[in-house]
C-alpha cells in the first residue's frame, strides 16, 4: 500500500468517526435548537471572515475596526491582548483568536451540554458555509489586486455575496 492509499484510509476513518460523534451528540440537542444555533454559528464565521479580510488588508486593527469589536464582542479584545502577551513569540492571527472566542463565549452551551462537534459538523457541510468561504476567497483574491478605497461594513460585506439567512 502507499502512502497516497494509506492517506485515502486515514482520511476515511476520520470522517466516519466525525460522522458517529455527531450523531452520538445530535442527542443532546433538539433539532430545532440545531438549526437555529447553526445558522449563529455561520453568522459569526463570516463576521470572521469579514475581520480577517479587513486586518489582513489594512496590516492591524484598526479604531473603526475595534469600535466594532467592542461592540459587537465585549470582552474579545482584551482576550486576544492577553493571549498576545502570554504567546509573545507567536505571529498574531486575530481571526484565530476570534474563533476560539466565539466558540467558548457565544457558543459555551453546546460545549456545556456535549453538543459542539455536531454543531460544527453541520456547520461545515451547510451549503451558506461554503457560500461564506467562496466569498471570502473571491474578495481576498480581488482585495489583492485593488483594494477598495474603503472598506465594506460587515453587513454590507455580507449582504454582497452571502445569503446566510
């Protein structure tokens, strides 16, 4: 067998198993509930997304951008600042960080009440996720080769290429 079999294998095995887990965790919420907290979660991956477009573009966060945050997140900045300090040698990865944020405070329930992998899980394979990741990728590529003069507010941003509701 090769290594490209051998992969192929792993990567069989791993699905199957995220599979099992989420239908083992589907339990543990109604189906509604489901449903709804999915469509959140999608909702705050793009505004992900959009955050990582902006930082990325403009090199740092800017007052705009953290007025946003401040709003949007309380709490999410002075998150990240203490992970920065405590990870000093770490390149910073602000989306990275917003990510973990989201899930451990907006979406603590399903870890709480063992439902999070089925979240994700549903989440990833949701047809609006893949609408979010093509255009993310479609204003990144574009963004390298003309910035806009201004940046887009999330909500128009995602208004632009996203139907997440």
């Amino acid at each position: 067998m090769n290594k490209t079999d051998r992969l192929r294998e792993t990567e069989i095995a791993l699905s199957t198993e995220s599979r099992e887990q989420a239908e083992t965790e589907r339990r543990n919420v109604t189906a509604a509930h489901l449903a709804v907290t999915v469509t959140e979660f999608i909702e705050w991956r793009a505004f992900s997304y959009w955050l990582r477009l902006i930082v990325e573009n403009v090199g740092f966060v800017s007052d705009a951008v953290a007025a946003i945050l401040q709003e949007r997140c309380p709490g999410f900045l002075e998150y990240a600042g203490a992970y920065a300090r405590q990870h000093p040698d770490e390149q910073e990865f602000l989306w990275l960080r917003f990510l973990e944020w989201t899930d451990d405070t907006l979406f603590r329930v399903a870890i709480v009440e063992g439902w999070r992998h089925v979240l994700g899980y549903d989440a990833t394979r949701d047809p609006r996720m893949d609408q979010v990741r093509r255009h993310w990728k479609r204003c990144r590529e574009a963004w390298k080769l003309q910035q806009p003069a201004a940046f887009p507010s999330f909500e128009s941003w995602r208004a632009s290429g996203l139907r997440i509701h």
